[in-house]
C-alpha cells in the first residue's frame, strides 16, 4: 500500500533511521511487504531480505514459548514456585513460574543499556557470572507477587536458567532445537550469534540528539561505538550479554514465519489448549487486568484485539504482533536505537486492521 511505503520511505529520508523492513501476513501469505534504507551507511549497502537485525526483547516470546512446552511435558508447573526447579533462586520463594512470565515477580528492572559485549569477547564472556552479581545486587523485590506489573529483564534470565536446569540444554540450544528447527530456520537466518558479519545491519544511533548524550551515562562509548558515518553513530558489533531476555538476531522473515506459525490452528510449537494459555492475559491480586500475557503485552488496535512485544536498546529497534481472532500478525525492524515500546505497528497496520 502506497501509505506505508510512503510512510517508512520518509522516516529513512528524514534521518529518523537508517533502514526498516516491514510485513504484514496471514498465517499462510505475506500480504504486503516493504523494505528501505541503508544497512551500511558508510558503504551505501541497501537493506535486504537477507539483512539481520538485533531483536532484543522480542526474544522473551522464544522464552515463554520454551517454558511453556516444557510445562506441556509436565517437566514445569506454571503455579509452582519457581525456586522449585531453581533452588538458589535469592526472591521470595511465593514467587512463581507464571509470575516471572508475566512480570508480576516485583523484581526491579535495572537499565540494560550496558548489558552488552563486542563480539570480540563473546568466546570468553561468561553471561551466568554476569548476572549472578547482578541478581545478588537486586535481589530484593518492589512490590508483592503479583500486585501489579513491573516489566523486568531479570526474571527472563532467570526462566533462560529455569529452562537450562529443566532440560539439560544450554538456553540457546534448547530454542535451536525446539523452536527455530521446528520451523525449518537455519542459522544463517535467526540464530544468537552471527556466521556472516557482513549481512548483519550496523546499528546506529542518531549523533545530534539529548538520547546520545544520555547513552554515555549508561555506556562506553568509546569502547562500543565506531566513527561517525554522516548524522549516524555506528555500533561496533556486539552481543547481548543474556540471551534469555534479548539475544537473538535474525532476517524480518524468520521473525515471520514464527509469528505465522503461533496463527496456524495446529503449531508445529505448541498445543492449542498450551498457545491459549501463552496469550491470556494475566489478571493481578484484585482482579484488574494487567496489559501483559504470557511475555505478549495485550492490547487493541481500532477495536481488535492483538498480543505483542517490542525489542529495543543501543541501535536497534523492531516489533512483532499477532491479532488472534483475526489470523493476521506483523513485523517491523530498525536499525536505529529504541528505547521504549513506541507502538510504532499501530500506525502501519491501521491500513489492515479496521
């Protein structure tokens, strides 16, 4: 549609990005598509289907999927507590599974702007000793088990360890092979490291701006940012230091065919009976609906309801979506810093969704 396009052509010609990839899709069809923008300022390298971007938070769906099909093992029990299968677990041991899944815990939320490494020290980086300081220095909680939402990085590390201990597999290879092989995706295509650096889109953050001067407070950037190319500040390349929370890189089209596999009626993922359980959305100690599912924030779009999740941090955007009753779900990817969930599907998905 010609007010899309329009729309994502003018963000890269105003500088607000150096590319976006998005796609619309029913379970079955990629029903619109568009892409544009440089991958590579420096060297004018377009943006492709083959271009991989960082999808941050977007991964805690990959999290909550794999725990998820753990509990339809009966290796996990959702209302257990979660020091149950992790017994140095250092929070309140009413706390459980279901609760960390659906950011009710009460564990803090630290800024992550500096939970990354280059990806010249990822063969030594040790992400468990990591976070294990981390975990010590927050181990107290700011409210009580489910008494309101509280969005925290910390409790999906926790579920990558959960996973670890229940299965037998590192995080990583417990989602290599229960979800991304599920789907056909090779690692070339959506994986937690990259093989080809040169497909993977430099992040960029925009140099003129407060956000940069704020992100000097949170980071190095001497250590992780690379010269100026034009308005941009590039990334050097890196790694998210948990890949439970935010680690996976992948094509828009892997990210796609795994939302289009969640649509289809019989997933090759999961059950239908364990998929309306992953989007229901939580309900807090008075009964008020909390926003949030099973890692999916809920919520509407002209009157329709759908489940999403946004990915962002040091150059690097992107969301995922799925409209339930609709069969209809979509994908957007930047290569520019985000900070926030800034909803930014609702303006392009308005055109499909009415």
């Amino acid at each position: 549609m010609s007010a899309i396009d329009n729309t994502l052509t003018k963000l890269v010609q105003d500088g607000k990005t150096p590319s976006v990839h998005y796609t619309f899709f029913n379970q079955d069809s990629i029903l619109h598509t568009f892409k544009t923008g440089f991958a590579d300022v420096q060297h004018q390298q377009e943006v492709s289907d083959d271009t991989l971007y960082h999808a941050y938070s977007a991964t805690k769906t990959f999290t909550a999927l794999a725990i998820l099909q753990l509990a339809e093992q009966q290796k996990i029990d959702l209302d257990q507590a979660a020091s149950t299968y992790l017994p140095d677990f250092p929070y309140p041991k009413e706390i459980t599974v279901r609760q960390l899944l659906t950011h009710s815990a009460g564990i803090v939320n630290p800024i992550p702007l500096s939970w990354i490494h280059l990806d010249t020290e990822h063969s030594t980086f040790d992400g468990n000793n990591f976070f294990r300081q981390i975990i010590l220095k927050h181990a107290t909680i700011k409210s009580k088990p489910n008494e309101k939402f509280a969005y925290t990085n910390l409790g999906y590390i926790l579920l990558g360890l959960m996973i670890e201990k229940v299965s037998g597999l590192t995080y990583e290879d417990y989602v290599r092979e229960n979800i991304l092989r599920r789907l056909n995706l090779k690692s070339e295509e959506v994986d937690f490291t990259v093989a080809d650096s040169t497909r993977r889109a430099k992040g960029y953050h925009r140099k003129n701006s407060f956000s940069y001067f704020l992100l000097g407070l949170f980071m190095d950037k001497q250590k992780y940012m690379d010269k100026a190319e034009g308005i941009w500040k590039p990334f050097k390349p890196f790694y998210v230091n948990g890949a439970a929370y935010g680690g996976l890189i992948g094509t828009p089209n892997a990210f796609v065919q795994y939302v289009q596999a969640l649509l289809k009626p019989d997933s090759v993922l999961i059950s239908n009976e364990y998929k309306k359980m992953l989007f229901a959305e939580n309900h807090l100690n008075k009964h008020q609906p909390s926003g949030m599912a099973l890692s999916w924030f809920c919520d509407h779009l002209n009157g329709t309801k759908y489940c999403a999740h946004a990915g962002g941090g040091g150059g690097y955007y992107c969301e995922i979506r799925i409209y339930p009753e609709k069969g209809l779900g979509s994908v957007v990817m930047f290569n520019r810093t985000g900070m926030t969930n800034e909803k930014y599907l609702d303006k392009l998905d308005q055109y499909f969704i009415s």
